[in-house]
C-alpha cells in the first residue's frame, strides 16, 4: 500500500483528521514511527517528511506523543470496528469467528505499517492515554472471547483456556502487521482465510466455516 495507508470505505486516507496539514503530519508520522520507531523519531523527522518546519508540527500537535496518541486512537478504533462487525454477524460461532479472523487478519495486513504503529508502541503513550488504548484492546479481546464461548457452550468449539486461547488468537492476528509484505507470495485475502482455518483448529471447531 502507498505512503498514506486507506482504510476500507474511505475516499481520503485518514480523512477524519483535519485540517489537511494536520493529515499530512499524521500520515508521516506513521512512517517514520514504523520505520525507525517512536523514540528514534524527531519531529523534524516528521515535520521534513511532510514538507514543513518543525515549528508547523506543534501548531496542530502539543507534543510528539499526542500525535502517536491520535494514531493509536483512530487506528485501534478501525481495527476494533472491522472485529466486531464480524463477531456480531449471523451465523455459528464458529461461521463468526472465521469471519472476525479473516477480517481483523486482512485488516493488519491491509493497514501493515499503521498497524505496526498501533499494535507496537503501545508502552510509549503516556499513562492517561495508554490507559484509554488498553480499553480499547479489552474490547477486542471480550469480542473474541465471547465468540469462543459461544462456540464452547453449544458444542462447536473444545477449548479447556479461553482466555488464554483468546490471548493466543489475537496475537496471531495482530503479528501479521509485522511480518506482513505486500511484495510477498500471500495477498491480505490470503493470508485471512489460513488464519481463519488456523484458528478453528485451534479451537477445535466441530465444522469448519467456509
């Protein structure tokens, strides 16, 4: 994917966030975040990636860390949206789950360097705003972890651990962001449905979903 990842159904690349320099700070801040990591980012670095002077970065962003915060925010809320528009879907648990794997799987390879920012400077967010991303994580795992329930309680799924087998499945999940290439032999669609399989074997699925 380009520079300035999209999101499915959007026309503008981070379109939710105005105004447009604002954008284009956000987007190669994502870059160099993924690139080099949050701590070895400048806002030089950031402002030079988007054509501007460092002193341009903090008429929209007080500090480098509110910036990452923006990111984290807006990228967990997609991830979030893509899991649980499957998850409360129609269909078995176990139809769901696929369904949730595939999608949320697509998602971090779809979204790859956003995502390795997201997913992996979590701990560099100050205390206030990691603990509004942590809740945001709670959700994705509660959605996951109901789903494997639901399966459990009517028959579909054998797991003596859900939540170890939901920490497990979304791990899967997620590290595709940081291996994920899109010059490699797998498309995002691809690499969704083996994850989905993987996981039904993971949680013992009576039938697999197609």
């Amino acid at each position: 994917m380009s520079t300035a990842e999209q999101t499915e159904g959007e026309d503008l690349p981070w379109g939710e966030v105005t105004p447009d320099a604002a954008r284009r700070l956000l987007i190669a801040a994502v870059e160099a975040f993924a690139e080099r990591g949050y701590h070895a980012t400048t806002t030089r670095d950031i402002a030079g990636r988007a054509g501007m002077s460092p002193a341009a970065l903090y008429i929209h962003y007080k500090t480098k860390e509110e910036l990452l915060h923006r990111i984290s925010r807006i990228g967990h809320d997609k991830a979030l949206r893509v899991l649980r528009t499957a998850a409360d879907g129609p269909g078995s648990a176990a139809e769901r789950l696929a369904d949730a794997v595939r999608s949320f799987v697509r998602w971090h390879a779809d979204h790859h360097t956003t995502a390795r920012v997201v997913q992996y400077e979590l701990d560099a967010l100050g205390d206030e705003h990691r603990t509004e991303i942590i809740a945001l994580r709670r959700q994705s795992d509660a959605a996951v972890r109901d789903m494997i329930n639901d399966g459990v309680r009517n028959g579909e799924f054998d797991v003596p651990d859900v939540p170890g087998t939901t920490l497990a499945v979304l791990s899967l999940c997620i590290d595709v962001a940081r291996w994920f290439n899109v010059a490699g032999h797998r498309t995002p669609d691809e690499v969704g449905a083996l994850y989905a399989d993987l996981v039904l074997r993971m949680v013992g699925a009576q039938e697999r979903a197609s």
